[in-house]
C-alpha cells in the first residue's frame, strides 16, 4: 500500500517584456493528460514585442488548458494547471473504489504549503491594474492506492472565474501529413493554404514559413493578382503574415482585429505623435560615390567573406558619426524628473517589416562599433527579424531610428518618433536624377533624407547641423575616417 500526495499548479502568463499587459496564445504544445518536465516549452505566444515559447516552471501532469489558440490574454491569468506530486515521489495513478483497502479509507490532509514560483525561467510577472479574479484553488489530498497499476480515477476539475473554454490539443503531424512546426501550421491556416501542396525545403522535410509564404505568392501570381513591391534590401524583403478576418459584410467590409504588434504600433505611434512636438526637415543628396563605395566594399570583401554590404550600412554609419559630432540629438525626455537625458551610448534601432508586423530591434551600443562590426550587427539584426525571433530584449532601449523607406521605392516621407527617442532618420529610394556636377548637368544617384526630431529638446539649429552632417558623409564617404 502506497501513499500519494497530489495538487494542482497553475501557471499564468507571464509579462514577457517590460511592462506588458496581455498576450495572444498562438500555439499549444501539450494537451490535458500530457506529463510535462520542469522547464519543457507548453505554448508560443504573441506579445506587442515577439513571439515568445513559454516554458513550465514544474513537472506533473497536464490538467487543463483555459484558453484556445488565437485567445488573448492578460497578463497574471492562469493559462494552464498541471497535477504535480508532493514530497516523496511522481504521481500515481489512483485505483477503483472497489479496489481501495477498506481498512485505510482516503483521509484529508492539510495543504502542503506552495513553493515559491520560479521566475528565473521567464522575464517575471509584471504588474496588473485592477482587481485580477483568481481561479480556487484544489486543496491537498492523500490518496491510499491499493494496486499501482490500476487505471487513474478522473479528477474533476476546479471551478474557473473565466468562461469554460474546451480544452485544445496542438496540431501534430501524423500519418502523410506535411512536417511543420506550429506557428507555420497556423500562418498557412490564415492564408488559406493547404500545407500538404507547399513543396518543404527545410530539414528532414520540414515546410518552412518561407516555403508558405513562396507557395503564397505562386497562387497569388496564378491568378493574376496585383504584384507585390519589389525591395532591394533584406530588412523589408519578408511579405507581411495576412491578418485574420473577423467578419466581411455583404458589401465587401472586411473586419480584421487590432492585436499583437499592430495594436502596439498603433498605440506607441498616436503616444508619440500627441506627446512629442515633431519637426521634420529634408535633404536631397548626391550619393554616386557612397554607391561606389558600396560596390567596391562588395567586390574587396574586406568586411569580411560573409558580410552583407548596403546603402543602408553607410547610412547608419554616416547618421552614428553625425551623433558623435553632435551628442545632445541622442537624447530623452525625462517628463517625471523634468530632464533632458543625453545617452552615453548610441542604440540604433532598424524599422523592420516582419510577418508580425512592423517591429524596430535595435544594435546596442552602435556608436563603438567598427564598419565591419556594425556590417555583422546590422546582418544579424534583419536575419533575426525575418525568421520572427527578434526578443524583446533586441527592442528595447532605443535611442535613435532609422526607417528605410526607399526598399519600396518611396523618395521620402515624415517619420514618426519612437516613443521615447529624439530622433528618427528616412532613407529614401536611390535614383539617377539630372544633377549639377562641376558645372554641367550630369546623371547622378540621388537620395531624399528625411529627420524627425522631438522639439522639446532638439531645436531648429541641432537637427539641422546632425541631418547637414549625415548628407556630406554620404555625399564624400571618405569622409567617415577623417571624421570618425
């Protein structure tokens, strides 16, 4: 005769970034029944800032599952409870009542006090406004178990303060279904595409989200669609994930939810532009010799065998040098404290069109970097965004942005702030314009910058000096040593 403790863990979201308030759940991994291991990823959600896997802090069985795919939830609500054993061994299974020894019927035990919950496994738990309803809790029980084989007694489930929701069990693949991992199973589900017709290129058979997104573009080709704009640069060269329709009316209105990324842009963009007097000011630049510097730099590969070299590398590096002229434009707003902050590094955030939406990671300390090291961070940063990985940590503490309009062909346009940022910088397209050149009208790759600037802390003169100074580097780029 053996003596078995049981209760019940309940794992909530947690805030995955800093100061996040809800979640969409976007994958499950496990179902109820499921044995679990501490620290084994349970579910992928989707937050403002990335999508993030969530592993459980415990082991046990999987006991319920309170929110379907697609759900969103806030953050500090249970997801997922799990049945764990106490002190002395794994869980059993219970026997029959008809099997159970009549002399040692079960007895009620007081609970076994809660362990702390482990925090070091995620960003922690942030904080909640407002009264957050909480689920009841199971209380300890000791089970005496007669046969350890016989089959498990079903627990019932703890009443919930939220709506019922059936439990959801993670797609798998079986049988002659396509190899996929959850997040391209549900991206082909939203474009309405068959996975077992994409051709998969990944490893061991695997279909990839480029593979969908490929096979997306065939279909759209097919039959006839409107083509999509070409780019030249790899920060923008993903298509945008199609968003999920709610409802279309009888005269054509589409309805599409406002979550994830979108709403957080949404909001981080009517923030900024009520709160931060923008200033935008334009320049048309020669930048024949920054394209030839870019060719050569190419061809040379003295970057480095593996470095991808841009306009967008020499851009970045001109607009770094311009901050080191002129430190106040990297600044921040200090409201509480009534401050002006200057930075002491340079955070250089990269706009980024990605399947989840426009997102803006940043290279930490950007301003030491080397144009080789810069070339490698700049790389890392588009491969990690365009595979949908960039954390949360890659967003945050920006200080200045740059926004590559011209990859889709556009001259110019006035660039919102990042909430927070003094400044942020358009790049627009490259193009060969009539252009006077030593005193003759000669064909010239010309570009439009454009540089916002919060006013409250950036005047007429400083902006003006910062975008001058970006405009000659890239007019004489044999000027970034000299100045650098």
């Amino acid at each position: 005769m053996t003596t078995e403790v049981r209760s019940l863990r309940e794992f909530k979201m947690p805030d995955v970034g800093e100061g996040l308030t809800e979640a969409e759940i976007l994958s499950w991994y496990v179902k109820p029944g499921d044995t679990v291991t501490d620290g084994q990823v349970v579910c992928e959600v989707e937050t403002a800032k990335a999508a993030v896997e969530l592993p459980i802090p415990f082991n046990g069985v999987v006991e319920q599952l309170f929110f379907p795919e697609g759900a969103t939830v806030d953050v500090g609500t249970v997801i997922i409870s799990v049945a764990v054993a106490g002190e002395g061994g794994a869980p059993a299974p219970a026997a029959p009542a008809a099997q159970a020894a009549p002399a040692a019927p079960a007895a009620e035990v007081p609970a076994a006090p809660a362990e702390p919950e482990r925090r070091e496994v995620l960003v922690g738990y942030g904080p909640r406004t407002g009264t957050a309803q909480r689920r009841a809790r199971r209380t300890t029980t000791t089970t005496v178990v007669a046969a350890p084989a016989a089959p498990a007694a079903p627990v019932a489930p703890a009443p919930a303060v939220a709506p019922a929701v059936a439990p959801v069990v993670a797609e798998q693949p079986a049988g002659d279904r396509p190899l996929a991992k959850p997040p391209v199973r549900k991206l082909a589900k939203d474009l309405g595409i068959d996975l077992r017709a994409v051709t998969p290129t990944g490893r061991d058979g695997v279909v990839t989200r480029e593979d969908v997104h490929a096979h997306a573009s065939a279909l759209a080709a097919a039959a006839s669609a409107p083509a999509a704009v070409a780019v030249a640069e790899p920060v923008a060269a993903e298509p945008v994930e199609a968003p999920a329709v709610v409802s279309r009316s009888a005269a054509g209105d589409v309805r599409v939810p406002i979550k994830g990324v979108r709403k957080a842009t949404a909001q981080a963009m009517v923030a900024s532009a009520f709160t931060a007097p923008h200033v935008t000011e334009f320049v048309q630049v020669d930048v024949t010799r920054t394209m030839k510097f870019v060719r050569r730099l190419k061809e040379s590969g003295e970057l480095g065998r593996d470095v991808r070299v841009s306009p967008l590398l020499i851009v970045a590096k001109a607009l770094l040098t311009a901050i080191k002229r002129h430190p106040e434009i990297n600044a921040q707003w200090d409201e509480a404290a009534q401050e002006i902050v200057i930075k002491g590094q340079v955070n250089l955030g990269i706009a980024a069109a990605t399947p989840r939406g426009l997102i803006v990671p940043n290279i930490k300390d950007a301003g030491a970097k080397t144009l080789s090291g810069l070339a490698t961070s700049l790389g890392e940063l588009v491969d990690t965004a365009r595979q949908g990985k960039t954390s949360p940590a890659d967003m945050q503490g920006g200080t200045v942005t740059i926004t590559n309009v011209g990859v889709f062909g556009v001259d110019t346009g006035t660039p919102i702030l990042n909430r927070g940022e003094a400044a942020i910088l358009a790049f627009g397209a490259v193009r060969e314009l009539p252009w006077v050149h030593k005193g003759k009208v000669v064909p010239r790759q010309v570009t439009t910058l454009a540089l916002s600037f919060d006013h409250r802390l950036v005047d007429g003169e400083l902006g003006s000096r910062v975008l001058a100074d970006v405009a000659a580097l890239l007019e004489q780029p044999k000027r970034l040593i000299t100045w650098g």
